[in-house]
C-alpha cells in the first residue's frame, strides 16, 4: 500500500507539472504574440512618421538651395560696402549698411525658418529614437548646408552692423572736429578782449540767454566768419516737444552745447 500511494503521489505532482507549463506557455505564447504585434504597429508607425518627414526635409532642401546663389551676391555689395567706407558720409553709410540688411532679409529669415523645422523635427525624434539613424543622413546633409549658409550669412551681416556702427562714430567725430574749431574760435575771440574761457556767457549774451543767433552775432563783432551750418551742427534745434512737455527752447539747448564748447577750451589749452 505504501508503495502505491507514493506511485499515485509521483503521477499526481507530474500530472500538475504538466499543467502548468502547458499554462505558462500559452502565456508566453501570448505574451510574445502582443509583443511581436507592438513591434509591427511600432515599426509601421516609424515608418509612417518617416514618410511624414520627407516632404518637409525636401523643402528644406529645397529653400537651402535657393539661398545659396544669392549669398554671393550679398556678399559682393557687403564687400562693396566695405571698399567704400572710407569715403562714405555717415549718412551715406549709415543708408548702405541698412540696405545691405534689407537685401539679406528674406534669405536671413529662410534659414531661421529652415533651423526651427529642424528643431521641430529633432523634438520628434527625441520622442521617437527609431527614427534617428533613418534621418542620420539627411540630417547630417541638411546641417552641414546651413550652417555653411548660416555662416556666410553672419559675415555679411557683420559687415553691416560694423558700417552701422563706423556712421556713429564717423558722425561723432565730425561734431565733435566741428565743435573743436568753434571752441578755438570762441576762444580767440575771448581772450582778444583780455577774458577767460569761463566768461563767455556773459560775454556773447549777458542777460544770459544764450541762442544761435547771439553765438552768430558775438563771432561777427570780433570779424570771425564761421558757416551757419557748422554752428547749426553744433547747436542743433529743438527737437519737437513730447505731448504735454515743457518745449525745450533753442537758448535752453544753446546754453547746455556752450557749456560743453566752454569745456572744451581745456583740450584746446593742452
């Protein structure tokens, strides 16, 4: 009996070891079928996703090779620019340097167009890493373009900002050689009556009052001839009044310039 009971003991354990693996590998067999059908869906997904991609890939290519030709031709006026900078007004630099902006503009804002698609595309392939050595090439491709494109573009718009930059300071100097000669003036004109510097207000307009027109007419007393333009540029007029504002008077802005041209008598005495 005991025999027995330990055979029937034996084929029961045998019997639900069967059991179970038959279950666990119809489990398996599942688990791999919904696993091997979101691979597919996945990989049909990918692969839809890079078809989506291509059309604006391609017109990213597309609007990079339309800028191309035209960056030498940018680069032949910021070249012009540059050649002639020397001889240019400042205003005549200053308009250059503008236009030379709003040539480049419409390229200018195709390749910032062109570098926010592709940062929109890496979002998605951040979100989906399949799609990475798919776009390898055509990434690689499209990068290399434009940042050769960017950087040509950079240099062009360098030149421009540099003769933006050469007016200001052209146009500075030429107020400030202007304002040098009218100080000497000024300054011979004072001392020729046995004063200083500092007692040319009182001189030119003693009630204090200082204008262009009495600046003018103390230069004329004393036989000095100076160009109503230069002391224009000098003594600029009035810009017009805020809505609301006191209106800043030709004397009030007369008087702040001499003080500055007063100033000047110590560069002059140096």
């Amino acid at each position: 009996r005991t025999e027995a009971f330990q055979l029937m003991k034996t084929a029961i354990g045998i019997a639900r070891e069967e059991a179970n693996g038959r279950v666990k590998r119809k489990l398996r067999l599942e688990r791999e079928r919904i696993e091997a059908e979101a691979a597919r869906q996945r990989l049909q997904l990918v692969q839809r996703t890079r078809e989506e991609m291509r059309s604006p890939i391609e017109d990213m290519l597309k609007t990079l090779e339309g800028v191309g030709p035209k960056l030498s031709d940018y680069e032949a006026a910021a070249q012009q620019l540059s050649n002639d900078a020397a001889e240019l007004t400042p205003p005549q630099l200053r308009d250059g340097a503008n236009a030379l902006t709003e040539l480049c503009r419409p390229s200018r804002e195709a390749l910032d167009g062109v570098s926010a698609a592709l940062e929109a595309i890496n979002a998605r392939v951040a979100e989906m890493p399949e799609l990475a050595p798919l776009l390898a090439e055509d990434f690689a491709r499209l990068r290399a373009k434009r940042d050769m494109q960017n950087v040509r573009m950079q240099a062009v718009e360098t030149v421009a900002a540099n003769g933006r930059q050469l007016a200001m300071h052209k146009s500075f100097a030429e107020r400030e050689a202007l304002r040098m000669e009218i100080a000497a003036k000024l300054r011979v004109c004072i001392e020729a009556q046995g004063q200083l510097p500092e007692q040319l207000f009182e001189a030119i307009q003693p009630d204090g009052l200082v204008s262009i027109r009495s600046i003018r007419a103390y230069l004329l007393r004393h036989n000095c001839v100076v160009d109503p333009g230069k002391l224009e540029a000098v003594f600029p007029p009035p810009s017009p009044p805020p809505v609301l504002s006191k209106p800043a008077g030709v004397e009030e802005r007369s008087t702040l310039v001499l003080h500055q041209v007063a100033e000047g008598q110590a560069d002059l005495a140096m």
